[in-house]
C-alpha cells in the first residue's frame, strides 16, 4: 500500500501551524480581553469536566456499580415486582390496571422526570469526582510551589547573610588600606597567606627563610653552635 | 501504480447499502454510487438497498422492486419497520449511557434502522449469485447480519467515524468477520484496529474520487447569487453535527474584530437555522455543476465537521486545487491536511482566525497548499488509482479462493462408488 505523505514544494503545514501557534502565543502575551479570560476560564472548566481526560478508575467503577448508589428508571419500573413468577403476575395485572390508573393521573412525566433525574445524578458523580480530581492536582501543585518557596527562601537568606559578610570585609580591607602602616603590613603579609599553608608545611618556609638569609642559612646549626 | 491493467475476468459485485439513488445525498451512500458505477466498468454490478430515502424515518418511499440507476441494477428491499424516534432516544440513552448487555446493542441495531430482515434474507439466499458483497457503513442492520451471514464473501467500507457506536461491544469481533476491508483513511483504520484489538485484519486504505468536471466556471455561479468580494465556501449539510454553529461565530467574531471583507457561502440542504449575518450568504442546494463553480470561485474551503471518516468535498476541493481550512478536532481531517500539506486545521477560535487570515491575506500560501492538494489528488484519489485498488483487493481475495479450492480435499466416494469399488 502506498503511504499518504507528500512533502510538496516548500509549504510545511506543520510549519505553518507552528508560526499560527507562535503568533497566537504573541499576542497572548499582552493583557486578555474580558472576554478572552472568561473563555479561557471555560475552556478550564471544559476539561475538568471531561471525564476521559483524567482516565480515571474510579469513575468507571462507579459507573459500573451504577445500579449500587444510583435508582434504575424506565417505562417498565412502575409495573415491576420482584417476587418470582407471583412477580410476573402482578406485573401483568398492573400493566392491565394501568389504563384505570391513567383515569386519575398521567404517570408518564413522573417517569420521564425520574428517568432525567437518573441520568443527573449521574452526571453530577462524575462532576464532583472531576472536580476533586481537579483539586488534588491544585494541591499538590500548591504543596510543590510552598516547598520550592521555603528553599528559595532559605537560599536568599543565605545569600544575604553571605553578602553582609562580604561587605563587611571589603569594609575591613579598604580601613586596612587607606591606614599609615599598610604597606609594612602589605610586606609583611607578602611572604605567605595566613588562612593557607602551602604544600610542604612548615619545611618549605623553613627552606624559605634559608634562602633569604646571605649565609646559606643553617639557622639551626648556629642555634646549636 | 495506477498504470496496472485488471488481468482477471469480470465479477459479480453485490454492492449493499442503506439507501440508493441519484437523490440520495448522504455520504456514504453517495461513494457507494460512485464505486459502483466505476466498478461497473470492470464487474458486474448490482445494488441491494432498501426502499427508504429519508435516513431518519426510514419511510418506504421508493417501490419494492428491481429497477436501474444510472446503468446499474438496484434492488430494493421494504423496511419492516419505520423508525421509532422516541423508542430509538430510550434504547439509545440505555445503550450509551448505563451499563447493558449486546441484546440491548442488538436491540438498538433494529431501533436505528433501516430495519429490513427481507434484506438480510435474500442476502443468505442468494449468496451463489454473488461472488464478493461489498458491504457500506458497519453500523447499519444490514452490514451487521449480511457480513455476519456471509463472512467468507465480504467485504466491509466501514466509514466509521470517532463517535460512540463503533465502541459498542457488537462490533468488536464484527470488524473481525469479513474477509477484506476498505478503509477511507489511515486514521480510519487505525481506529478499527483499536477497536477489534487486531491488526490482522486485510484490507487497504482506498477512499473515494470524485467526478471533477473539465472546467468549472466560477462566473456562472458569482453572476447567478450576485457575489462580488471574495468567499470562503462550505459544502455539506448545513447541520449542527456538521459543527456549522460553531462556524457561524467563529466566523461572525473573525469578522467584527479584523474587519476583513471575506464572505462565507454556504452551499447544501440545511437543518438548522442559519445564522443572520450580511457576510454569511446560503446559496441552498446546488446541482453539482454549479457546485462546482460555487468551489472554482472560493478562496478556499472550510470543514468545521468534527466526524468524518472521509471528507469527499475536501479532496474535491482540492482536485481544484484549492486549499482547505479543517477542523483539527477530526483526527482525519487533521491526518490529510498533513499528509498532503494542503490545509491548514483549528482547534480554537484564535487557530481559526490566524489561519483564515493567513489563507486570506497569503496568496502565495494559498496557491502553495492548493496545488499539493491537487498532487495529492492525483496521486491517490483519481479514479484510476481508486479503481485499480479495489481491482487489487478483490483479485487478491479471489487468488486466495481459487488456493483454497485447489488445497480442499476431493469429496469423499459415494455409496454407488463404494459397492462399485468393492465389486471389481
């Protein structure tokens, strides 16, 4: 079988619809009108109460149990009777009363209000189902939103303590600058970092010192001489 | 592809559907016409039917007998029964909306209508004046019994469409039960699939083609109806279901907030009311001449129809090439428009508006998706091509018939056989 799928000319349909969803997305960046957020609003309510979009479970077990919470109406309900045979009997003799019944009231509009209504709750089941659906994905949404709230949070908190920090050491260093004695103590400071100790410890500033000095340096042989 | 020759004799097609005739307008009554009259170059052809024309009442309204249309023996079947809307609304309300049983599905088959059991009779009947039956629209009485009588025969055009009938339980093992079936689209088929929960089933993705005449004059139809700015057309029944209200306001808005001068003809009986706007104009029910030069005329097309299982008026359009706004909501629809990136589709109102303003403002767009329309047309629903696969499917089942027979053990000795055996 050949397969449908031309690619003609230089016209991508896919294209074209991405530039429309583009072009939609652009103008929806801008204020809604009154009218487009109450469409917007139900185009939400839609698909809440679209059952098959949650493909839920329970819904359809409920549906199936339908007869277990909900009434079963038909024509036929009124003449029913669920005694067996003696059942179908009276079943009959009320089916042949019933042009008598109809002489005092019509029971048509009872049944069909009560048939309607069956359906009603029906549909209600599932729009509250639907709706609870809808309100536990908002939950959880919002628990998610609370916990990403507390570590943003915690991490600003952080980053202000750590730039008070910060600023007071600038603060502390530009003092230390601008002061008479800052360039001994520059000098002075020069020779190693005292928040770091290099590799080799105290050996190589040992050696360090040897190199310094014009003898060679055995400063421990001249303590010990 | 479509250059193939049939190489196998004539056959003797059964061509079964609801209703039949030249002023039957349903779609699916319509391509049976039209693939039986084609086929009826290369087969012998006959139609059973029923007698009905309306397909909500069912009324008897055509005689019960043998008569000819367009060249072609059509066989007319009474209906039992016409249909009884208030019955028909209970059983349906029972059947889609609360738990049941197939009986009641069953039940709800006879209810829908055309019921007609005489059809199904003559169908078990006379099954060896027939080789292949080829069976329209699965959700008819007649489709479910006359494929069920006569499985090894049968071929199924389903046209299903994405509603709630094909996902009663009856038709599960159904669609298992004819020998071939002939889908109107991918989309088409893949659901059925899904449905039968097989992917076994044989058959092709064919369709329909359509009868474009040489030259369609637009003038004749702008002259007549007096239309002087540009349109954009719908072609169908002007129906609820057809997704025609949402159409009249998407439209009406599209207008009152980008003040464009666009009209919208709509052409084809109606049942609704149409909505009463200076831009919207009913041109009725057209002959197909002028239909044509109403489409010749357009813009371009729009199919607002949420279910289709194959829109015949959008591959019209674009066998003249000209391109098509779908509903995007219709897996089908959306499916060709890709395919063969010749229309655009909406899901909203904002879809719909860029992309009318679009078709409309881009004339180099337009004519760019028009003719991939008219390429796709051409290369899978010209008649050739639709001829050539049903030629394909029935010789390929016919083949398979023919191993059969040959494989079939020989019939077993009869008594004279025997007692001759045994003497000599």
């Amino acid at each position: 079988m050949s397969t449908f799928s031309i690619k003609g000319s230089d016209i991508d349909v896919e294209a074209v619809m991405a530039t429309i969803r583009a072009r939609i997305e652009e103008k929806r960046k801008g204020l809604y009108t009154e009218e487009e957020v109450r469409e917007i609003a139900e185009m939400k309510l839609d698909s809440v109460l679209d059952a098959s979009q949650f493909n839920s479970d329970f819904v359809a077990a409920f549906r199936a149990r339908n007869e277990q919470w909900n009434f079963t109406f038909g024509p036929e309900t009124i003449y029913q009777s669920s005694r067996g045979f003696a059942g179908r009997l009276i079943r009959l003799a009320r089916r042949l009363l019933n042009p008598v019944l109809k002489l005092f009231f019509n029971p048509g509009p009872i049944g069909g209000a009560l048939e309607r209504q069956a359906d009603l709750n029906r549909y209600y089941v599932s729009l509250l189902h639907n709706m609870a659906v809808e309100l536990t994905k908002m939950n959880l949404e919002l628990t998610n939103l609370k916990a990403r709230l507390r570590a943003t949070g915690a991490k600003v908190e952080f980053q202000t303590s750590r730039e008070k920090v910060l600023e007071d050491l600038t603060v502390s260093r530009d003092e230390a600058t601008s002061g008479p004695e800052a360039s001994v103590r520059r000098r002075a400071r020069s020779g190693r970092r005292p928040w770091r100790r290099r590799r080799g410890g105290r050996e190589n500033d040992e050696k360090r010192q040897a190199e310094r000095k014009p003898n060679g340096g055995n400063s421990g042989g001249e303590k010990s001489g | 592809m479509a250059g193939e020759k049939k190489t196998f004799p004539p056959l003797r097609l059964a061509f079964v559907v609801q209703r039949y005739g030249e002023e039957v307008n349903g779609g699916a009554e319509y391509h049976c016409r039209l693939v039986a009259e084609h086929l009826a170059k290369h087969h012998r052809v006959e139609v059973l039917t029923s007698c009905a024309k309306d397909y909500i009442t069912w009324h008897n309204e055509l005689p019960a007998d043998l008569s000819v249309v367009n060249g072609i023996p059509v066989r007319r079947f009474r209906v039992k029964r016409p249909r009884d809307t208030e019955r028909f609304g209970r059983i349906s309300q029972e059947v889609f909306r609360a738990p049941h049983r197939e009986q009641d599905e069953l039940r709800w088959l006879e209810e829908q209508g055309p019921y007609s059991p005489r059809l199904v009779r003559y169908l078990r009947k006379n099954r060896d004046r027939y080789d292949y039956f080829i069976f329209f629209s699965y959700r008819y009485y007649h489709s479910y019994h006359g494929v069920g009588a006569l499985a090894d025969r049968a071929l199924l055009v389903p046209t299903a469409e994405k509603d709630e009938v094909v996902h009663l339980k009856i038709f599960k093992p159904f669609f298992l039960l004819p020998r071939a079936i002939v889908f109107n689209s991918i989309e088409e088929r893949q659901m059925i699939w899904s449905v039968a929960e097989s992917q076994e089933l044989k058959g092709e993705v064919v369709g329909v083609g359509a009868e474009v005449p040489s030259r369609p004059s637009p003038e004749v139809f702008l002259r007549r109806h007096a239309i002087q700015d540009r349109y954009a057309i719908f072609i169908g029944r002007v129906d609820e279901n057809k997704g025609c209200r949402q159409l009249f306001h998407f439209f009406r808005r599209y207008k009152e907030e980008t003040g464009s001068a666009l009209r919208l003809v709509l052409v084809g009986g109606k049942t609704m009311e149409i909505l009463d706007h200076p831009a919207i104009y009913y041109a009725g029910f057209l002959s197909e001449e002028e239909k044509w030069s109403a489409l010749a005329g357009a813009e371009f097309l729009i199919m607002p129809s949420e279910l289709e299982s194959l829109s015949m008026v959008t591959l019209e359009a674009w066998s003249l090439a000209k391109p098509v706004l779908a509903n995007g909501l219709c897996d089908v629809l959306r499916g060709q428009c890709r395919r063969s990136n010749a229309g655009l589709y909406y899901t909203s109102y904002y879809e719909f508006r860029e992309a009318v303003a679009l078709l409309e403002e881009d004339r180099s767009l337009c004519e760019g998706l028009g003719r991939n329309g008219q390429r796709f047309y051409h290369d899978h629903y010209r008649w050739e091509v639709i001829e050539e696969k049903y030629n394909r499917l029935l010789e390929m089942l016919m083949n398979e018939d023919r191993a059969a027979s040959a494989v079939r053990a020989p019939a077993p000795p009869g008594f004279f056989d025997r007692w001759r055996q045994r003497t000599s």
